[in-house]
C-alpha cells in the first residue's frame, strides 16, 4: 500500500528538481539586485528549443546538446542583461515587470514564428528510456536522471557559494549590495555572471523539461508561474530555501494530480498565499 | 503641478486640480462620435468603454496607490459571472445587476484587502497573481455554478430601464458602456483630485512616512482596493450584460496582463491613461489581429519594453512633457 505513496513521492521529487534547476537563477538574481524578471523562463524555453533543433534538425545525442541548451541561454541573457536589464535595477518594480513580461511575450511570438504552435519532443537515448523496479516499486529512469543532475548542480552550487572567491561575493551582494561595493566588490560584474549562470541553469531546466512536460510557445509563462511561486516561497536569494520549496511544489503538485485531480492547480496557489501570509519574506527570505 | 515660487495652499491646489480642461470636454464629446462615423462599429466602441472602466479601476490602485496588481481580472471576472449567473436565475435587470455586482467584488475585494496591504515588491505581485489564478481554478472547477470551460449558459438580460433592448448593432450597449463609464469616472475624478486622493499619493511615493503625517498607509490601501474592485466588478458585469456571454475568458491572466498594458501605454497616475490607452489597444487589437493573431503579442511586447524605456509615463505623459517643453522655451 505504500507502493502508490512513494512513487508519487518519487515523481514529485523529480518534478521538484526540474522546478529548482529553472527557479534558482531568479532566486539568486532576485535577492541580489531586487530585479524582478519575468522573462526568466523564456531563457529556460530558448534551453530548450536549442535542444529540441540540434536533436532533431543536427542529429545530435540528447546528452550532448544539455551544455549547448545551458551555454546559449547564458549569452543570450547576459547580452539583454547588458543591453536593458541594466537600465532598470533603480527603476520601480512595475517599470521592471513591464519590461520582462514585454521580452516574455515577444519570445512566445517569435518562438511560434519560427517554430509553430505545436508540442515539441526530443528524443531521449534509449538508456534514459523505461523504468527499473526497486522493492516491487517503479522509478523512471528519466526521473532518477533528473534527481540525479538536480542534486549534482544544487552540490555544485552550494560549494561554489560557499568555498570560492565568486561564491563570497556572490554572497555579500546578497546579503548587503551597498556594502559589498564599499568593500571593492564589483556588483555589476558579479551580478552580470550570476544572472548569466542563472539563466543558463533555467536552460538546462528547460532542455530537460522537453520529456517530461513537451515545450511548446506558452512555456514561458506557464512555468514562470511556478518558478515565481518557488522563489517567493523559498525567500529571495536562498538556494536552501528554493531546493526546499521546489520540492515541496513539485510534491504536492504532483500530489494534488494524483489525489484530487478535480481540485486541479488550485491547491497550489492556496498553499502559496497561505505560506505568504505566515511568512511574507518566504521560509528562508532575510527581507 | 504649481509652478514652482507661487506658495498655494492645499485647498487652492485641489481646487485648481479639479477644473475641467476644454480638452477634456473635447474628450467626452468626442466619445459620441461613433455613433456618426462608425455606426457599423458601435459593438467595438461599447467594449472599448467597458475595457477603459476596467482600465481606469486599475488606474486607482497603480497608478494612485502603487499596487502592482497581476490578477486584477479576478474582479472583473467575478463581476461578470455575477451578472450572468443572476440574470439565469431571473434578475435580469441590467442596472440592478450592476449593483449586486459591485457590491459582490467590493465585498471580495475588501475581504482580499487585508492581505494586499500587508504586502510589498514581489510578494505582492506573486499575491495578486495567486488570487487571480485562484479565482480562475475556482471558476473553472465550480462547473455547476460557472458552467466551467464550457462558458455560462442560459443568460438572459433584460431590458434596460425596461425599455430598450441590447440590440444586435450595440446602439443600447454603447449608450449603456459610455454613460456608466462616464459616471464612474466622474466619481474616481473627483476622488482623486480629494485630500485621500492626495494622500494616496503620498502613499505611493513613501509608505513608511505617511503614517508620520497623520495617513495611515494600510487603512487607505484597503480602502481605495475595495473601491477599485468593485468598479472592475462593474466592468465585468456590463461585459456579461451587453455581450450575453461569460466565459472563462474573464479570468484570463491574459486580461489582467492586457489591463495593465493599456494603462501604462496610455500613462499610468493619470486619469485618461487607461482611457487612451484603452482606445489604442483595443482598436489596434480589432486591425491587426485579423492580419496575424499569433504575432500580436509580439507588438504588445515591443510595445510595452519601448515605453519602459523611452516613455516612462506613457503616452499622455510623454505628450504633457513635450507640451512643458514647447511652453517652457516659448516663455
């Protein structure tokens, strides 16, 4: 009888990862110049039609186009973060959610320009196909490769954060932007490759997104929604704290789909402004 | 504005404010003259109005109060839903939907105010954004009352007044839109150019010192979202009386984004921002949309990145900038 629980439990997990990889970019960016960018997924969704073209128009292996997803969302958002970004870190939150829901729109128009309306898929290499049992439970193999980089990347970041020279600056922008400039910290460079580094994760996420829930135009709103619930959940700038809240909506989305399917995407929303209310700053915010 | 050496008091100051500008009357006359030019388009015109009312609501909680709202459809949507749902159950009355309407999103509204104003930078947006999400859930798994994806069925308005009919070309609808428009905006007028209007300024500009001042921040918040939801609601619910028809559509993040659009392409913080803004969407939206639907939000997006960048305050404001500029020079 627990059979049914992990396997949702497994899922929402795996799910969970994919929302951290497109949300802790924002969160990291967010926390530090107080940007709010909503075009954020329209990054992960270039990740993922870059996947979905070098596959299926070049031939090449899943595998091999995951960096090339993650490198192309890291130019190209450094170069609008250069060229408009950087215009608006003073400016009102509304000028900044003007801005970003005005990139948003324009990719899904230029992604349905160039590549139709339609569900797109990229293959995955036939050892990332079909499932393998464990105590009479089934675990997708995708998934268990989805935890797997998800895991990897939140390691790697965390050491990053915490044991080199990008990491501490990283770190005292965050905590205190004015004083980390006092300090000789230059902000904008470190900003420029954090949001660089950040995009470029959402792109992996968005590469690695295509097989669980298929890429089509609208990805870049439909999923912003949930990486903005993840990371005002989470709180501004926490890695821990969206790690913790990807998986806890990745759960109970899942969750809520198995259980109460006529509940919908209902119980998630309540979950966020109920958490809001009891902690405006999210469980692991400073401010 | 004041010029700046001339001291005027408070009271002058608001008075001044609240006279009418021969350009405003050209406005209103101007709104008649469908009827002359575009008869065939009067249907068009009468959704342009309810869309400036929905714009103008927005107008009062953005730009007067600084409440970065990404779900105010939620009322608009309520609004409407309330008027179809009460017309199926035999109140068809169109002016008296429009009060039990109003007065519907003004109580949800006012009961959502209290956690609007507790809020500030992303989480209210992410909060506005989850209630407008939720309604939407809402309404869309209440199929017995909603009629869910399928849209509301069995509206039956009635005759305004008990006398004129919505008529298939909109002559009734436009009259009805335009004059409720007009009404509502006569009252926003005048509550902006009041001592709360001011003070809701104030409020935008600093938050922390209002209280200093005697204004307490939150109290006003709650005060002018409870109004702004219920003119939304008002909205809605004409939309639902002069097209017949709710859908889930109402709900649409689609809608809260295309509100907050038009305002700030027309200027928000100003009373007519929504207005032309309004205009210039929808009538933009009825030309190319025919030509390509799918790349139209491609515009809106270029749209909306320029007007950041280059009219931080939109149309009207860009023009009154350059009207200072011309008068500045000349004297």
């Amino acid at each position: 009888m627990f059979g049914p629980i992990i396997g949702v439990l497994f899922d929402g997990f795996a799910y969970g990862m994919l929302l951290f990889l497109l949300s802790v970019g924002l969160s990291v960016t967010l926390g530090m110049m107080n940007f709010v960018n909503l075009a954020h997924c329209a990054f992960a969704m270039l990740g993922g039609y870059v996947t979905v073209t070098l596959v299926n128009r070049f031939g090449w292996p899943f595998l091999a186009t995951l960096p090339m997803a993650f490198l192309a969302a890291a130019l190209v958002s450094v170069v609008f973060e250069r060229l408009l970004y950087r215009k608006l870190y003073r400016a009102s939150d509304l000028d900044q959610v003007l801005l970003t829901i005005g990139l948003a729109f324009m990719s899904i128009a230029t992604a349905a320009y160039i590549f139709g309306t339609v569900h797109q898929a990229a293959p995955t290499p036939s050892f990332l196909r079909g499932s393998v049992q464990y105590f009479g439970i089934n675990f997708g193999v995708y998934r268990l490769f989805l935890v797997a980089v998800g895991l990897a990347v939140t390691l790697v970041l965390v050491l990053t954060l915490e044991y080199t020279r990008f990491g501490q600056q990283v770190r005292a922008a965050v905590d205190n932007q004015r004083m980390a400039r006092g300090l000789g910290i230059n902000v904008d460079a470190t900003f420029a490759a954090t949001f660089a580094l950040g995009s470029g994760l959402a792109g992996l996420g968005g590469a690695l997104a295509i097989e669980i829930v298929g890429l089509d135009p609208s990805f870049a709103l439909i999923y912003l929604v949930y990486v903005l619930i993840v990371v005002s959940v989470g709180g501004l700038g926490s890695i821990l704290g969206s790690f913790i809240a990807a998986v806890l909506i990745g759960i109970s989305d899942i969750a809520g789909k198995y259980y109460v399917p006529e509940v919908g995407a209902f119980l998630i929303y309540l979950v966020m402004i109920l958490l809001l209310m009891w902690r405006p700053a999210g469980l692991f915010g400073k401010r | 504005m004041s010029k700046p050496g001339t001291p005027m008091t408070p009271h002058d100051y608001l008075r001044a404010q609240t006279r009418w500008h021969p350009l405003e009357y050209a406005f209103w006359l101007a709104t008649l003259l469908p009827f002359l030019l575009f008869p065939n388009y009067l249907s068009l015109a009468s959704q342009i109005a309810i869309t400036a009312l929905f714009a103008l609501s927005l107008d009062l909680i953005l730009g007067y109060a600084g409440i970065v709202s990404l779900g105010h459809a939620a009322f608009f949507g309520i609004g409407a839903y309330t008027a179809g749902i009460i017309s199926k159950y035999g109140i068809g009355d169109p002016l008296l939907g429009l009060v039990i309407a109003a007065a519907l999103t003004g109580i949800v509204g006012f009961a959502t105010s209290f956690i609007i104003a507790r809020f500030k930078h992303l989480a209210l947006i992410m909060i506005t954004l989850g209630l407008g999400f939720l309604v939407h859930e809402l309404a869309n798994s209440a199929h017995w009352l909603t009629g869910g994806a399928d849209g509301l069925q069995g509206i039956r308005i009635g005759k305004l007044l008990g006398m004129f009919e919505f008529d298939l070309w909109g002559h009734t609808a436009y009259v009805y839109s335009l004059v409720v428009l007009f009404i509502m905006f006569l009252a926003v007028r005048r509550l902006t150019n009041s001592p709360f209007g001011l003070a809701l300024r104030g409020i935008r500009e600093n938050s922390v010192r209002m209280p200093a001042i005697g204004a307490p921040s939150a109290a006003h918040i709650r005060k002018v979202y409870t109004m702004s939801a219920a003119i939304a609601g008002i909205a809605g619910a004409l939309l639902a009386q002069t097209t017949s028809t709710v859908s889930l559509g109402v709900l649409d993040f689609q809608r809260s984004a295309d509100v907050l659009v038009m305002l700030v392409l027309g200027g928000a913080g100003m009373l007519y921002g929504g207005l032309i803004g309004a205009i210039i969407f929808m009538v933009a939206r009825d030309q190319f949309s025919g030509i390509n639907p799918q790349y139209w939000y491609f515009w809106i997006g270029l749209l909306l990145v320029l007007v950041v960048m280059l009219l931080p305050n939109g149309i009207l404001g860009g023009l009154s900038h350059l009207y200072r500029m011309i008068r500045g020079r000349r004297s």
